[in-house]
C-alpha cells in the first residue's frame, strides 16, 4: 500500500454516478477540491452498508468543510443508482471492476473466502489532494464509524 505524501496516477478513466446520472470520467476530474476516496467491497452487503450509511448521514460536514466523497466498488453504476436511492447516498459512487484505483494506491491484497483465495482491494480510505497527492489513509476502515474516523483524520492533519 501507498504511504502518506506519494502522489498517485490520477489519468486513468472511471464510471460514476453523480447526482443520479451516470458519467465516465477521469479520476483526476474528480479531485476538484480534496477528495476522501471510500473503498468498499459490494453493494447490498451487511458491513458495506454500515459503511456507506456512516458517510451518507455525515456527507454535508464533508462539503460543508471542502470536500468531497467518492465511495468506490466493483459494482456497476446501475447497482450503484440502486444503492444510492436506497441508502440515501448523495455522493459519488465510483464502479471499478478492474481495479484501477486500487492499482493506483497499491491495495490490492490476497483474500479468503469459504477457501477460495483471490485478489481484491483492501477496505480502507484515502484523503486525496487535487494534485493527486495522498495526504491520509485509514487502512482498515471501522464500517460502523467510518465517518468519525474519517473526522478523526482531517482534523489531525
């Protein structure tokens, strides 16, 4: 994994939803003002949904205080406008099914489940400045305050 202060490569694509519209864009598009980056694993899933909620009930403190929040899956963007309506999610969901993001920050790791073994990303977060540069990562992410750490984290910078 990437430590504090690396600046990643931001010039690859990615699929969003946005305000309930679907959009390909570069990542860098993105980081228009500092960006918290939530990794999680899948829609609809017990730990996942904590997770998301935790930053769907604090989203306006994010903005309120300059930025912004990108929650990013495998999942497509169809599921993701599923999750969003369900949820109340009012932020961005990213769809990343090759796992570019993950590439970009180095967090792809070896898992196991029911003795199968693959790979995936870590579940952690990233607070990205514009310029690509990555300023905070929580590494395991706590999917039932995920927001007080994310808190947590910006005020101790």
């Amino acid at each position: 994994m990437i430590e504090t202060g690396t600046k990643i490569e931001t010039d690859f694509s990615i699929d969003i939803v946005k305000d309930g519209e679907e959009q390909t864009v570069t990542f860098s598009e993105l980081l228009d003002r500092p960006t918290i980056v939530s990794v999680y694993m899948r829609n609809n899933t017990s730990g996942c949904d904590k997770q998301n909620k935790s930053l769907a009930d604090e989203a306006d403190w994010f903005d309120e205080r300059g930025y912004n929040l990108v929650a990013i899956s495998k999942d497509s963007c169809g599921s993701h406008k599923n999750y969003a309506e369900k949820l109340g999610i009012n932020y961005v969901l990213a769809s990343d099914p090759e796992y570019a993001f993950a590439d970009a920050t180095d967090s792809i790791v070896k898992k196991n489940m029911f003795g199968n073994t693959y790979e995936a990303p870590t579940r952690s977060a990233y607070l990205i400045d514009t310029d690509g540069t990555v300023q905070g990562i929580i590494k395991k992410v706590n999917t039932k305050d995920h927001a007080s750490e994310l808190k947590d984290m910006i005020q101790n910078l």
